[in-house]
C-alpha cells in the first residue's frame, strides 16, 4: 500500500521513457516474426500470449526495451523472457518505437462472454482490505484502461490465460519489472483463487 501511494503521488512528475516517437507505417514493415505469435494486427490467437494491439506504445517500448535488456546484461537488468528476449536482442531503439507505435495504432479483439466473474470484479473494484489487497482499478482503471503516461498498461479484453501467468509470475517474483514492485506486493497476497477470478473477470472487461 505504502508503495502504491509512493508511485501514484509521482505520477504527475513523471516523463515519458527517452525514446522518440515511432512510425506505425513503417513499424507495419517491422512486424512480420512478430505475428507468429502476436498476430499480425497484435491480437493473439494464442492464449499463453498477450494481446498487443491497442496497448499504449510507451508501456509496449518499456517491455521491448527490457527484454532486450535482459539479454545483454544476463538478467541482471530489466526483463528476462527467452524468448521475447531473443526477439528484441537485434531490436534498435527506432525498430522498437516504430514496432510500438504499429501495435498501439491496431483495435483490439474482444473476447468471448464468460459468466461467473463476480468473485473478480469484486476484487478488481474494491480490493480486499483485510487482506491489504489494493483494488485494480487505482492503477488499471474502472475499465482497464490503465494510465499510458504512468506507466500502467491496458489489461482489459486480455486472455486470461495471459493475465494468471502474470500475475502468478509477479507472485513467484520471477517478473519483476514492475513500478515500484507494486504488482509484486499485491500479487504475493491473492491465492491461486484471487488470480483465477481477477484472470477470467479482467478478459470480459470492454472499454
């Protein structure tokens, strides 16, 4: 709580990462070994993948630029993944403003409607108090919409698949990338059941 307080009374003075603006017309030429798994306009086909089209280009250059940093520094810095590690290792930083800037121009898919999800929206909009579970929506918004400026990224209409294995990540501390170890303070708090709820409400959310 005390680090999620910290970062939002930040978030005012916050600037941009010090990458230039990307061409989404000539990021569209870019993207081609990306669609194997992220779908050639962003929306993956496979659930263990995120959907990428509509997410805001800073947040989608910070993961970019993370996962090649992993790569270069062995995992001491930024975001370790094999794979999206191997793919952003040869990535500049135009080819990852360009990249951002095609997927974050794409619309996203929506998913299926699921029923069930009372559990997850309660936990999303209010948190859990005794448990000193923040609410999603103080980051992530009403509609999951996030904060591109701040840092917080779309997660409405994602897989749920994608989303649990985050958030089981986060947990487990082998993602750590986030601001201020927020998603690690409140995912090491829910229960396989929280994040199987939170999972499967967060994919039916439309903006």
């Amino acid at each position: 709580m005390k680090k999620l307080a910290l970062a939002l009374s930040v978030v005012a003075t916050m600037s941009s990462p010090a990458m230039a603006e990307g061409n989404a017309e000539v990021g569209k030429t870019k993207v081609i070994v990306c669609s194997a798994c992220h779908g050639v306009d962003g929306n993956s086909m496979i659930d263990m993948y995120p959907k990428i089209a509509g997410q805001h280009p800073a947040y989608l250059a910070k993961q970019l630029t993370e996962f090649r940093s992993a790569m270069q520094t062995g995992g001491k810095e930024g975001r370790m993944d094999p794979i999206m590690g191997g793919m952003a290792m040869g990535l500049s930083d135009t080819d990852i403003a360009d990249i951002s800037a095609y997927f974050a121009s794409q619309t996203q898919s929506t998913n299926p409607a699921v029923e069930g999800t009372e559990a997850g929206e309660k936990l999303y909009q209010g948190g859990d108090a005794a448990r000193g579970i923040t609410s999603c929506i103080a980051c992530h918004g009403p509609d999951g919409s996030g904060a591109g400026a701040a840092g917080f990224p779309m997660i409405s209409g994602q897989h749920a698949n994608y989303i649990k294995i985050q958030l089981t990540k986060f947990r487990d501390g082998t993602r750590n990338n986030d601001l201020n170890g927020m998603m690690q303070d409140v995912a090491k708090k829910l229960s396989d059941a929280d994040i199987e709820a939170l999972s499967k409400y967060i994919s039916t959310i439309k903006k």
